[in-house]
C-alpha cells in the first residue's frame, strides 16, 4: 500500500529496482519530485539515469517497486492508458530523435497531429514553438542540414509542443558545444518558469552549476547523494560534494 | 482523426517511401499474376472438359423383340432423367445402314450378313447437372447406371474407359492446382509480410517516437494497415492487368479451335475474389509486421 504523504510530488518513486538480467541497472530508487520543481539526475555514464527517465514515461517497466506520477501507479497501468500517460510528458532524447525523412515542421506537426491537436491549429502552434527555441524561419530545413544544436532545439521545441506537465530531458546538451548547452538550458530554465516541472539527466557538471537546483547524484544504480545547489554565484561551495569520493 | 486525415497520411507515407511502396507493388503484382494465371488455366482446362463432357453420347441398346409401345414407354422413362437433354430412338436397320456408311468400301462384307445383327438402341444427349455444370463422370456413371436397371435395356455403352481416364487426369490437375495454388498464397503473405516490414522497418524512428509522444495505437497502425491495402489493390490490379494483357495477345493471335472452346478470361467476379484478396494479404502482412514493433 503507497501511502500518499507529499502531495505536491507529481512524480514518486518507492523501493524501484530496474535489472538488466543480472545487471542491476537501478536499486532501491525512492524519490519525489514536486510539482513545477526542477531536478538534476546526475551521475556518471551507467549510473542509470536514462534508465530512471524511461521509467517514467513508460519505455521500460521497473523490475520491482512504485512508481506514482500525478497518483497514477505505473506498475498498475492499463496498456490501453499509456499513451495518455505518455501525453504528461515532453521528452527530449539525448540523440534528437528527429525524422529524418520530415521536414521541421513535419517533425513537430507529427507529435501534435499524434496527440489528438486540432489540424487548424497545428501551423500556428508550430510556429509559436519554433519562434520560442529561435528557430523561426527553418520550417521546411531537414533535421540533417542543421547543426547538433540547432537540431536539439527543435527537438525541445517538439518536446513542449504539446503543452507538458513535465519536460524529461535525456542529456540533453550531451553533444553539444558550451554556447548550445547554454540555450538548451535557457530554454528550458523558460518552460520551468512556465510551469513546467523538469527533470534533467546530465553527467554535466557546468550544466548543473549555471541553473543551480535540486540534484540526484547516482552511482552503479544506487542513488549515492541528494543536495540542492544554489543558483549560480552562491553556488561553488556546493561543487566538492559532486566529486566522487 | 477522420478517415480522410488516415488516407492522407496513408498516400503521403506511399509517396514518401517510393522505392519499397513500388518494390512492393511489383512483388505482389508478380504473386498475383503467378495465381491467377494457375486459376485462368485451372479454369479453362475445366471450360474445355466441360465441353468434351457435354458431347458426350450414351447408347443404350435395347432387348430384342419389343413392342413399338414397350419402345415408346421406355424412352419416355429415359426422357425423364433430369440429366437428359435429348433421346433419338435408332432403329437396327438405320444403326447398319450408319454402320455400312462409315465402313465406306468395306460395307460390302456386311452384304453377307443373313440376319441384321445389330440391336435396337436409343442415343442420349447429356444435359447440364444442378447448377448447370457438365455431368461429372461419377453423374454419368449413376445416370447410366440408373438406366441399366430398366429390364428392357441390353446394355448402356457411354465410352467409360476414355472418360475415367480423362477425368481422373483432369482431377489430378485439379489438385496439383490447388496444391500449387496453396502454396503461392503461402509465399505471397509471407512475402508480403516481409515486404511490408521494409517499411515498417524504414520508419521505426517515426514509429518510436509516435509511441513514445503517446500516440493511441489507431493513430500509428491505421494508415499502415490503409497503406498495406491501398498496396495489395494496387499490386493486384497491375498483376490482373498483365495477365490479360497477356491474354489478349496470345489467345486473340493464337488459334484455339482444336481445344473446341473459346479460351475465357476471369470473370470479373473473379478478379474482384483475386483483388479483395490481395487487399486482405496486405493487411494480414501489416498484421504481422506492427506487432513486432509496437510492443510497449
């Protein structure tokens, strides 16, 4: 039985274990994350942290444990409602996942047409969203003509088309160069002060530094340590406790 | 979404997959023509064993020293059959004049005869069955048979060794046909199957990334199941239109008569069964593709 204690976590983890087989890719994950809050999921590379995203949205099944998102528990779920649980999230890929067949604007138009957007409104709410990301202008350009960051802003901007409660970001600035990084993180710094709950995986501590927040650092699955750090200035005394021991 | 929004999205996937939708199309206009031409000639050959059976005579020779009358009551017994078109009663002196006639120059042997040694006969035009078919030869087996049993009769004559021969040949077609006929239906769903995993395969990044925005399972599989149809229709309809491209140019130029039957195309009934069932290929191959690659 999940007794509800926090009731502004939209998302809560009890007790979730993910295994590989033998490999144990998450143990014992108990966390909350809060309405409009804004996490780090940090770790080195296997730590788990793409793994802790899938969970949540439903790519992967935990092995044991709950999970709660806004009190729907996953390990409970119809088939039949995945994709309107799907539908809470804005998800943004560490490798874009853009089509490369479509156009941007195809590729937007697409999420929005696959989840239930009127087909009047979809030309002006793809232009809103592009305009949002700076990418006005680059509609009919295909996913491979555009430079790394130039492609992880519209795969944000697909993302948060379609109105997110909660925007997952798989190492979302992982191949990109510092001033992309930077706009990635003001673009989504822009959807938090929105509303938007956000949860981020990143092995990037400067990431981590510039926004400041809450930060869960994994280690082989486990998480190792939780701490909040503090926005940018005020926040350096908090860097050593990132180090590995 | 309404079904026109699922077509559009079904002729634009088509158009954007070009190559595979065309390698598609051929693959089962290939299938298509491979089946149909089996079941135009399955049908044909049983067009002209249709013909040859309704040539077909029955001779039933009759006891000697019969009343005009027991003659007459006899044929009208026989004339009864629901499998009988005609009755011609041959008197024995009509049946030897027929018999010196095609003898030719040696009908003078038979001038020698001190008694007419032929017998009175009937001859019977066979007739179409119940659903206006030919007689089977197991029909006109018991059709004679039944005639055999009136006590008037001698004997009932109706070239028996030629017929079974024929017919059991035509049986063996037949089931060779059939066999084939499974076999390449087989191959065409699984060819089909696998073709249309090419596509589906060319676009599992579009796939994922539909389930995972959270698509409903309607949005992603209708227009693949509309593509796969639109697909078998087309394959089908191009696989039919060789064939009586084909047709046209060997059976117009070609001389038939020695198969005394004009050589038919399908009917159209047919090519609608041949389309329809293209078309339901298509979406069992679909079928089977998506649930591989839509598993959550």
């Amino acid at each position: 039985m999940i007794v509800d204690e926090n009731k502004n976590a939209v998302i809560r983890l009890f007790h979730v274990h993910r295994y590989y087989k033998k490999k144990k890719a998450l143990v014992d994950i108990n966390l909350d994350v809060t309405k409009n809050e804004f996490v780090f999921i940090n770790g080195p590379s296997g730590a788990g942290k793409s793994t802790l995203l899938k969970l949540l949205y439903l790519e992967e099944q935990a092995t044991r444990g709950h999970i709660l998102v806004e009190g729907i528990n996953l390990s409970r779920i119809k088939k039949k409602n995945i994709p309107d649980l799907r539908r809470k999230f804005g998800v943004i890929f560490q490798d874009y996942k853009l089509i490369s067949t479509k156009t941007v604007y195809e590729n937007i138009a697409l999420v929005l047409e696959a989840t239930g957007k009127k087909r009047r409104e979809i030309p002006k709410k793809v232009r809103g969203v592009l305009k949002t990301v700076g990418m006005e202008g680059c509609e009919d350009a295909y996913p491979l003509t555009l430079s790394g960051g130039e492609q992880q802003r519209v795969a944000v901007a697909r993302a948060v088309s379609v109105d997110p409660d909660i925007i997952l970001a798989d190492e979302p600035t992982g191949n990109l160069d510092n001033k992309s990084a930077g706009i990635i993180l003001q673009l989504l710094n822009r959807f938090h002060m929105r509303g938007a709950t956000v949860i981020v995986a990143t092995h990037d501590l400067n990431l981590i530094r510039k926004k400041g927040g809450r930060v869960v650092n994994l280690k082989e699955g486990y998480i190792n340590n939780v701490f909040f750090l503090e926005p940018p200035r005020t926040q350096w005394q908090w860097l050593d406790t990132l180090k590995e021991p | 979404m309404a079904v026109a929004g699922y077509f559009k999205r079904a002729i634009k996937n088509i158009k954007e997959n070009g190559f595979i939708s065309c390698l598609t199309i051929v693959t089962i206009s290939l299938l298509v023509l491979m089946v149909s031409t089996f079941i135009l000639f399955i049908d044909n050959a049983g067009r002209v064993m249709d013909s040859w059976k309704s040539g077909i005579r029955i001779m039933v020779y009759i006891k000697p020293d019969l009343s005009d009358s027991a003659i007459d009551m006899l044929k009208e017994k026989i004339s009864d059959f629901q499998e009988v078109e005609e009755v011609w009663f041959i008197p024995r002196e009509q049946a030897l004049d027929l018999l010196k006639k095609q003898m030719g120059h040696q009908a003078p042997i038979l001038d020698d005869l001190k008694e007419n040694p032929l017998p009175d006969a009937f001859e019977i035009a066979i007739g179409k069955g119940p659903g206006q078919h030919a007689l089977t030869y197991d029909q006109i087996q018991i059709l004679a048979s039944n005639i055999r049993r009136f006590s008037q009769v001698e004997q009932v004559e109706y070239g028996q060794q030629w017929l079974e021969r024929f017919s059991s040949i035509f049986d063996f077609f037949r089931v060779i046909g059939f066999a084939i006929g499974s076999v390449i239906v087989f191959a065409a769903t699984f060819i089909l199957a696998n073709t249309i995993r090419l596509i589906v395969y060319a676009r599992q990044d579009e796939l994922q990334v539909m389930r995972l925005v959270g698509a409903y399972d309607r949005f992603i599989k209708t227009p693949f199941y509309l593509q796969s149809i639109i697909l078998g229709g087309l394959g089908a309809a191009i696989g039919l239109a060789v064939l009586y491209a084909g047709y046209n140019y060997w059976f117009s130029s070609a001389e038939t008569w020695f198969l005394s039957v004009d050589i038919g195309f399908l009917s159209s009934r047919a090519c609608m069964v041949i389309i329809f069932s293209s078309m339901f290929l298509g979406w069992l191959g679909c079928h089977f593709s998506l649930k591989k690659f839509l598993k959550d």
